[in-house]
C-alpha cells in the first residue's frame, strides 16, 4: 500500500470525503426546514436531533455493515509499526 496526497487546488480528489459531508449538510438542512425551526432547548435536544438524521442516514448501509463486521478479525495485542526510523547526522558548518 502506497500513500497519496491530494493536490492542492484539485478539488475532485477529495470526492470521496466531501460528497458525503454535503448530503449530511442538506439532510440538516432540510430537517431544520421541516422542523420549521433552528433553535433548541439545549445542547443535548441539538445532540439528539443530529444523531436521529446520522442514525437515519447510517441504517441505509447497516445490512452491509453487517456482511463485513461478520468478517473481521481482531485486532493484534500490540500496535504494529507505524513509522519509519531514519538516522541522520547533524554537524555543525565548517
């Protein structure tokens, strides 16, 4: 598996991240019309009004989130090495 970074600049390569963040928006969006209000009580009747629309948009994929969470295996005791260790000398300018 190899890394990759988006251009800077290139917006359809970060398709994949931002098109779902956008239909969250307008689902929002289009419950707060429904609702006929944005304000709330509190902070936890927000809390709940947000996680019925996620709970909402997540049951769409709760079958094949099923399929898959039946296939996995656990994860190792330990964490595996992340990172690369790279020796460098610094000395000073001569």
């Amino acid at each position: 598996m190899q890394p990759t970074r988006n251009n800077r600049g290139v917006a359809h390569e970060n398709g994949a991240i931002e098109s779902p963040h956008g239909h969250l928006k307008s689902a929002v969006r289009d419950a707060l019309l429904l609702r006929g209000s944005h304000d709330f009580d509190n902070l936890g009747s927000y809390r709940r009004f947000i996680d019925e629309i996620v709970g909402r948009i997540n049951a769409r994929n709760g079958k094949r989130i099923e399929l898959e969470r039946a296939l996995l295996q656990p994860l190792p005791v330990q964490r595996t090495c992340d990172y690369e260790e790279t020796r460098v000398d610094l000395r000073s300018p001569a």
